[in-house]
C-alpha cells in the first residue's frame, strides 16, 4: 500500500471496524475544545474538527463523529 491508496479492508461503503458510514456535513459554527456545531440530515449535532482546518459554511466528511477532512468542490 502507498500513501493515498487505502488499505485492502477500506473499502464499500462503510468502515469494516466500527460499521459507521462516512458523510459529508456542513458546518455552522465553530464552539470550543476542537468541536463543531453541523448541519446533518438528521438536524443539528456536534462533531470534533481537531483533525482538520474547517471554518463555518465548510462542508467535512465526518466518520465516528471525527470529522476527517474537508470536501473540495
């Protein structure tokens, strides 16, 4: 495996480890301690953004409530 490939168990639509999907999410607002407040189709909820430079009106590709980088249009 090289950097940007993922690894052979990476692959479908969900992770092999925990089941959980990644989705894509818009942020509203930022709030303290490396979380965030985003919009989902589910309504509201809050994830961390630790990992990943997101300011409010980015949309992040969140999995198990750790958003893991941002989308680019």
């Amino acid at each position: 495996m090289t950097a940007g490939e993922p690894a052979d168990n990476c692959r479908g639509d969900s992770c092999v480890t925990c089941s959980d999907e990644v989705v894509a999410v818009e942020v509203l607002r930022l709030l303290d301690d490396g979380l965030a407040a985003v919009a989902t189709e589910a309504g509201e909820e809050v994830v961390s953004v630790a990992l990943v430079s997101a300011r409010p009106g980015d949309r992040v590709l969140v999995h198990a409530g750790e958003s893991i980088g941002i989308v680019k249009e």
